[in-house]
C-alpha cells in the first residue's frame, strides 16, 4: 500500500470515541423494535438521555407500542443521527446502536434524563411509566461518504474505569468546576458554541464531553478526545478558562 493509501485510509478510519460523541449530541431519535403480533419492523420516535458509558436512556408508557414489543422481544436498535440538517443528509454523521433493551431504576440517570426533558416530569411518576436503558452490544457509525464502521460493545463504550470515575465523582467535579474555574461554562456556551448569556453552569459531566445549561436551554460541548483522568479533566478546563 502507498503512502497517499495509507494517508487516506487513516483518514476514513473511525473511533468508538467518534460515535459517541454523535450519540450524545442527541436528545431524540429512532428506536426500531419487532412489532410483538407479527414481527414485522416498527420504528418510534423517543426522548433519550445518555449514561455515563454512552448507552441511551429512556421513559416509556407500558401502553406505548414499543414498549409491549420490549416486553416480548427487547433486541432494538436506536438511530442518533445529525445528518437531517444537511443539505445532503447522507453525508451527514449518524449512529445506530444495536442491543437489548433493560430496566432501570437509577436515580442519578433518571434524574438526568428529568433534566433534559422536563416536560416528562409530570408523568414520570406515574404507575405505568418506566426507566430503560439500551444495553448497547455493538454500534454502526457513519461520519459521511465512505466512512462507515461497526463496533463492538467494547470498542463503543470506550474506557469503563474512566466512565466510572466521572460518575461516582460527578457532584464534586461539578462543585469544583463552577467554583475553581467559574469561567468556564460561560465560555464552553458562548465562545465556543456561539450561545448568548451569562450564567451557564455545568449540569453533568462524562469523558466525552460537558453538557452546560442556562435556564431552560441546554447544550453539549464535546472534548476533542476522551479524558480518562481527572488530571486530564483538570487540564483542559483549566486551557479553555484561559
């Protein structure tokens, strides 16, 4: 293989780090299930939240028609994607992840989601809604136009020790971040996101990325590669604080 090959070929190479990284920029998307009566496809559209390790969370009606098809077969598979505000939406990036679909009662992951979808609060509590998660087994990443990859469980989860770090420490990162370096929500949301307003704060933290919220309006600002340590964290918010 020539040098121009190889330089093209690493080029189009994807990471797991990449697929997440569109996964989490959504909070909506397409979940496909096997209809229960004759298996026939059935796809729904559905609120989602992210857990620590870039698996999807959901609330879901037991009357809602995916959720009975759960009930008799939870393989699923989930489609996250940025590619419909493309003038040309194939060549835009999307993610399908494949797996079973779970229970859940977490109160950290079902607060989270409440955060992001609080219109969802009113009904949460109600005695025929339910937590799921989206137990991922593999993942297909597309990022365009001849870049497309399949990953395995391992290889889309990314670093499982890191992941468990930021979350058993996620309410004292969050303290520190808004008291040591008070700039920097702000400047996450508005220098480099192109938001407006003053009073951005951390709402949660993973080693993909931050998501910032200010009043009702919440966005994601990515890293530009998976922090494993806190150190790194550190590092990095110190830079952009700058």
């Amino acid at each position: 293989m020539s040098r121009g090959q190889l330089k093209k070929k690493g080029k189009n190479m994807a990471t797991g780090f990449e697929a997440r990284k569109i996964a989490r920029h959504c909070r909506s998307g397409s979940l496909a299930t096997l209809e229960r009566k004759d298996q026939t496809p059935y796809v729904s559209f559905c609120a989602c939240a992210f857990d620590d390790r870039g698996q999807p969370i959901f609330l879901f009606s037991d009357l809602a028609d995916h959720t009975q098809n759960i009930a008799q077969n939870p393989k699923v598979s989930f489609l996250c994607e940025q590619a419909s505000t493309f003038s040309n939406p194939q060549a835009g990036p999307r993610v399908s992840l494949v797996g079973e679909m779970e229970k859940i009662d977490d109160s950290n992951l079902c607060s989270f989601f409440l955060q992001l979808h609080p219109s969802a609060k009113m009904y949460a509590t109600f005695g025929d809604f339910n937590f799921y998660r989206l137990k991922v087994k593999k993942a297909h990443f597309v990022g365009g136009f001849g870049r497309a990859v399949w990953f395995d469980a391992a290889q889309y989860l990314g670093d499982s020790a890191a992941s468990l770090v930021f979350s058993e420490s996620q309410n004292d990162i969050i303290t520190h971040l808004n008291t040591t370096f008070p700039d920097f929500a702000r400047i996450c949301a508005t220098k480099l996101l192109n938001n407006r307003g003053k009073n951005w704060q951390v709402l949660r933290i993973d080693t993909d990325g931050v998501d910032l919220k200010l009043a009702s309006k919440i966005v994601r600002y990515p890293f530009e590669n998976e922090v494993k340590t806190i150190d790194q964290l550190w590092e990095i918010t110190g830079r952009i604080s700058q």
